[in-house]
C-alpha cells in the first residue's frame, strides 16, 4: 500500500460513565520507511493530523499541536494547543496492536487520558488505512 488512503477513526469515550462514540473519516497519504508506517491526512472538517505507527506504538499530531504517543504499558504527556492556552495532557495506554497487510493497516488502542494529573476518559480508538478507491467486491 502506497499513496493516496482513507483513513477511518472509530471509538468510544467514557466521561463519568456516559459514553460517546468517536467517528471520523479522512484522506491522507501514506508511505512506508524503515518499517515504519506514516500518513499525512485531512479530516472531514479540514483538520491536519500526522501519524506514525510501529509495531509496539502509535503517535498522532494533531492541529493543536504537540504529539499523542500511544505504546501499551506507558505513561507519555504532551502540551496540547487550545485557544485559551495550553493543556497538560497524559496517555496512559493500556493496550495497543498493529494489524498490517498488503492493502490495510488497523491500529487498536485502549487508554486513560488525564489532564492536569487528574482522569478525564476512558478510551478505545480504531484506526484503519486502506486504499483511497473502490472497493473490489
């Protein structure tokens, strides 16, 4: 798989028991170097989003700035960008798989995120990248 992909992100938050489900769709780019795995994507409502994935470990920027870094087991804090300032943010992942075969990639991720050392969400976040294009039936 090389050039032009659609990405789709599928999850779900839970903030104090409600749960809100993630749903975004986008087009981006993707390469493939030194085993590493990165696209550059456009989200429906034109935001920017950088990914990389390895086999143990996925990183997202975003729009506001600074890096989501998901590996299972670890704890990573980023300063995430807002109109009003920058937040504090922590990743504490819990689970993490990369799923990769010729013409599709599919990220799984579970994590706690916590802002200013306090928790905010529980989260389970799917990522799939697959060829921009028909699909063959």
């Amino acid at each position: 798989m090389t050039g032009k992909v659609q990405i789709d992100i599928k999850g779900v938050r839970t903030i104090d028991g409600q749960r809100e489900q993630v749903d975004e769709t986008g087009t981006g780019e993707y390469y493939k170097r030194n085993g590493k795995h990165y696209v550059i994507g456009t989200s429906e409502d034109g935001a920017i989003k950088r990914m990389k994935f390895t086999v143990d470990s996925m990183s997202v920027t975003g729009k506001g700035g600074g890096s989501m870094v998901f590996e299972a087991g670890k704890e990573t804090r980023t300063f995430y960008g807002t109109p009003a300032g920058y937040l504090e943010l922590e990743f504490h992942t819990r689970e993490f798989c990369l799923r990769e075969e010729d013409e599709f990639l599919e990220a799984k991720v579970r994590y706690a995120l916590y802002q200013d050392g306090m928790h905010v969400s529980d989260n389970c976040m799917v990522v799939t990248l697959q060829p921009q294009g028909p699909k063959a039936s």
